[in-house]
C-alpha cells in the first residue's frame, strides 16, 4: 500500500512539467520498514536572509551525501546564491556572504536544479528540517508549479525527542546544532556555513542512530519526522 507521502509524490508528478522537479517525483521514496543503515541520505543546510520563506531569500546552499553509515565527503557541494537585492546587515554579520560575494553566485533556480538529483531517491537529514523543506519547496513551487515532498529527518527533533524520552532536563540552546554536537563529543566546525553544517548534520545523526542502534538496525520509520 502507497503512503500518503508516496501518493502525493505520484500525484504532483502528473502535473510537474519536464525537468528536474519532474525528474526528482520519478524516483520513489525509500520504505519505512527499511534498515535505516541500508539507505542514502542527504544532508542539506541552506543559509537564508531570514526564517520567512514566503519573504525571505536563500543565500547558500550547502549538502553533503551520506550512504548507510558513511559520508562521502566526494559529494560535498557549496553554493552562493545571487539575489535581486542587498544583503541585510544583520544576515551579512552572521553568514558572512556579503553582496560581491553574492554577486558573483549561481541563480537560485540553477542551485536548485542542481539540488534536485542529490535528493533524488534519499531522505533528507537536516537540522530544524522544516526551514530547509519550507524553502526548498517554495523555490520548487515558484520554478516549476509544484512543491517537494520529501522524506526527512530532523537532527533537532530526534535530539528532542532522547531528552524527553529519557527525562532529561534542558533549555532551548541545548537543542541547537553545535551545542548538540559537543553532547556527542563530535568535530566543531564554524557556525554558518552551508556545507560546514549540513557535515556537522550528517554527523550529528549517525551519532544519534549509533547511540539507539544496538548493532541489530532500526527501520527507518524510528527517525523520520
């Protein structure tokens, strides 16, 4: 039987014209009972001029592709966004993308078209998961009529999900991606940096999945969203 997700892949499919998006709903989705060790993934982090996606502008992309319980570091991408307007001061001070730099980037729908492909037939892995899926989606929307159904896990959600399983008392900022990082004792890596945090993303989870696997595997309906 089809999942909803499945169907509305199927469905949007039928109406997306030729190209990446319609190339992208051709590959079907990896099965949740799936041994989460046995898939590909892509770990995706995109730096954007805000949280907005129906407002704001996304100024980086960045994705790195993992299979079973490797990164291939081969497949490390990093791209600066150009866009139709000045960078806002407080996003330049935090992403360090600055308007010559963004000047000089590929077109957003080029980005995307190139993105595409990496996600094709893979799960998603990226931090607070639905900046990334809002965004990306979006730009498929305003580039090809249809939004991106995906599968996703979400680094944040899961690290949630340990600390109230498990009773553990934290703040806000114990959720975030570095500070999640250091509770596993993994690489520190500038913050805000598209492809440096996709990697601490990537990493982030095969720390997670280590942790609950007991060397039996878990399907992969135990991380998805």
């Amino acid at each position: 039987m089809l999942s909803l997700l499945d169907w509305q892949r199927r469905w949007r499919l039928r109406r997306a014209p030729p190209g990446p998006l319609r190339d992208y709903l051709q590959q079907p989705f990896a099965h949740p009972r799936t041994d989460y060790r046995e898939l590909e993934y892509l770990a995706i982090d995109l730096e954007t001029t805000g949280l907005d996606s129906r407002r704001d502008l996304i100024l980086s992309v960045g994705y790195v592709v993992l299979r079973g319980v490797r990164i291939d570091l081969s497949t490390a991408r990093h791209q600066v966004v150009r866009i139709d307007r000045s960078i806002p001061e407080a996003s330049a001070v935090i992403h360090q993308i600055t308007d010559d730099q963004s000047a000089e980037g590929c077109e957003l729908v080029d980005a995307i078209a190139e993105l595409l492909p990496a996600l094709a037939g893979r799960i998603m892995i990226a931090h607070h998961a639905s900046i990334e899926q809002s965004f990306i989606s979006n730009a498929c929307k305003h580039f090809w009529g249809q939004g991106l159904p995906m599968r996703i896990v979400d680094t944040q959600a899961l690290a949630l999900r340990t600390f109230e399983r498990r009773q553990i008392p934290f703040k806000v900022s114990d959720l975030r991606l570095h500070a999640l990082g250091n509770r596993y004792n993994l690489p520190r890596y500038g913050a805000h940096n598209a492809l440096s945090d996709a990697l601490a993303a990537a990493e982030l989870f095969l720390a997670q999945a280590a942790y609950r696997d007991d060397g039996r595997g878990l399907p992969l309906a135990d991380f998805l969203c």
